[in-house]
C-alpha cells in the first residue's frame, strides 16, 4: 500500500481558510454592490455571509473586522431611513393627513427599530475596533472611530461625536495618513456646523473652528507625497461642509464644486449626495435668527416685566404657528392650550389682519 507523503495532509487542511475567505470576500463584495445601489436590507444579508465565512476560516482577522464596519455603517444608514420615516409621520399626523389613532404606534414602532438598529451597530464597531487595535492597524481604528461619531451625530449627541472625530484625526495624523486626516477633519466641521445650527454654546467659537477644521479638510484632500487628489467623495464632503459653514457669506462655487465632485458613481455617491441635497436645503431657505430673541437668551431684557416679555414673545411665536396650521384660530388654540379669544387678540396686535371672529 502507497503511503501518503506527510506534508500532503498539510496542504489539504490550509486549502479550507482560503476557501472560507474566498467565500467571505465574494459576499462582502456583493454587500458594497447593494449598499452603493440603496439595497439596504440585501446589503445586510450578504455582510453577514460574509461574517459567518470568515468566523468560519479565518476568525480574528481583518477582513472580518472591514465586514463588521461595513455591517455597522449599513446599519447606520437604515436608522437614518427609519428615521426618515418617522419624521414624515410625524409630520402626516400634525397636519391630520392620516389616522390619529395609528400615528403614535408607528412612531413609536420606529423609534424602538430606531434604537435596536443603532444599539446593533455600536456592537458591530466594538468588535472591529478589538480586531483593528489587536492588529495595530490605524486606517481601520480611525474608520471605527468615524463611524461611532455619525451614530453619535445622528443621535444627537454633539459631544461624543466630536470626540470620536478627534480621535480619528489623531490616528491618521500619527502615520501622516492625509485621506484619514481629511476625512476626520470633514467629520469635525460637520460637528461644528450641527452645533452652529443648534446654537449650542458660544456661536462665534463654534464657527470659527468649523471653519478651520474645512480648510483642513480640503487642503487635506492633496496628499504632500505625491500631489494625488483623494477620493472624489471624501473631497465633495470636505468643499460641501465648507460651504455649509460659509454659506452666509455667498460663495456659492464651493456648492458647485461639491456638487461637481459628487457627482460621478462612487461607492459613497448615495448617502454624500443627501448631505449635499440637506445642504442645498439650508442653504436656500436658511433665515436669520430673530435679533429680539438672541437678545433674549443673552439675559438682554431692558425694563420690561416678565407679563410684557411674554406678550412680545406670543406676538412674535402664535403668527407662525397660525401659519402652520392652515391659518385655523381653533387649531392654534388646542396646539397651544390657551383660548380661540386670546389667539385672536394676539394676531391682531401682532398686524395680522382679516384673522376670522
């Protein structure tokens, strides 16, 4: 009987991990495909192939930790579309366009998927952030890092947003990796500017770092080496987030640029095209906040009494709810819980004229 050579069996096991990870980047291919076409849901069900083949071959290896990323972001983008959502019915049931009664429990229905989706992904980037660090491999940790930070964004919480891009920045600056730097420093400008729009601390602070943390981000853009642009939808981020924090200064070529870089198909063309559109919105119907009510929250009251702050306050506030709500004195009144009498007292010392008796 012919006896089998030793170092066959070898080679016969080692051809396994191959073919799980062949198996795993041909699902993880599938799942970018999916994602740049808005499949959402067909994104998801092929990272996770993906994941189960790696888990089955390679284990703790980096392409499991870029599909769990992967698997995060396009989770990210479904809370954001969930959220989406959630806004327009809110929006049906305020202006009655459908079934009170079935509002609130699609809404809430949302919120909890909401929820769910985004407690999944910061699961997801805990377990690539341990594969990257355990592989000292900077590009992916900084890439955890931005995606903690929108899921921070996109709740809500400016701080620990901030933080997270800080942190991405440091990660590329430490291997002089310009297209991490320039997407961290993008990221942190479009933190500053959410701060500018909320009005969240000193707004001239806030504005001013925005508009550094732009500059960087499109000086950033040309790596020093070689001169070589980044990638077009990292530049558009960079010029839109610019002209986010310029807007009210009319330079309106860094819109076209971003409109101009943003255009071609690219892997992030979908979801930097919305941040465009969120953009042009802004920018067009953008409107100055009221000069009495920065005033106002500055502690500014002259002599007035706190009665007299209140009826400037209503004069200035019941007009433009009266408008939102079709110009209806009785919906005014239930929105606000005070009487159709006083709705209609205020309206008129307010100017508004022809208000209904």
């Amino acid at each position: 009987m012919r006896r089998v050579p030793s170092c066959a069996t070898p080679k016969r096991r080692s051809a396994a991990p191959t073919i799980f990870l062949s198996r795993g980047n041909i699902q993880s291919a599938y799942g970018r495909i999916a994602r740049r076409q808005g499949k959402y849901e067909r994104a998801l069900e092929c990272f996770e192939r993906a994941i189960a083949e790696y888990r089955s071959g390679v284990g703790d290896h980096l392409q499991l930790a870029r599909a769990l990323l992967n698997l995060a972001f396009v989770k990210r983008l479904l809370a954001l579309q969930f959220q989406k959502d959630a806004d327009h019915v809110s929006a049906s049931r305020r202006s009655a366009r459908e079934d009170a009664s079935s509002s609130p429990d699609r809404a809430r229905e949302l919120r909890l998927m909401i929820e769910r989706v985004r407690g999944e992904a910061h699961t997801h980037l805990e377990e690539s952030m341990a594969i990257y660090e355990r592989r000292h491999n900077h590009r992916g940790i900084a890439g955890v890092h931005v995606n903690k930070a929108f899921l921070c964004l996109d709740a809500g919480d400016l701080e620990c947003a901030a933080a997270e891009a800080a942190e991405a920045f440091r990660h590329g600056e430490e291997k002089r990796d310009y297209i991490v730097m320039a997407r961290a420093r993008t990221l942190q400008c479009i933190v500053e500017s959410a701060a500018l729009e909320e009005q969240v601390g000193d707004p001239a602070f806030h504005h001013e770092t925005a508009e550094a943390f732009a500059r960087d981000a499109v000086t950033s853009r040309v790596t020093p080496r070689t001169g070589a642009c980044s990638r077009a939808p990292t530049s558009g981020r960079a010029y839109v987030c610019r002209r986010a924090v310029w807007r009210s200064r009319g330079r309106a070529p860094l819109l076209r640029t971003g409109h101009a870089l943003l255009q071609p198909d690219g892997s992030e063309r979908q979801y930097v095209w919305d941040d465009l559109e969120t953009l042009k919105s802004r920018v067009l119907h953008a409107r100055p906040v009221d000069p009495q009510l920065r005033a106002w929250s500055a502690g500014v009251v002259e002599d007035k009494s706190f009665s007299q702050l209140t009826e400037e306050f209503a004069r200035m506030v019941i007009p433009k709810v009266w408008e939102r709500e079709g110009r209806k004195v009785s919906r005014v009144a239930e929105k606000l819980s005070i009487s159709p009498k006083k709705v209609r007292r205020i309206l008129q010392s307010a100017g508004v004229h022809n208000v209904p008796q």
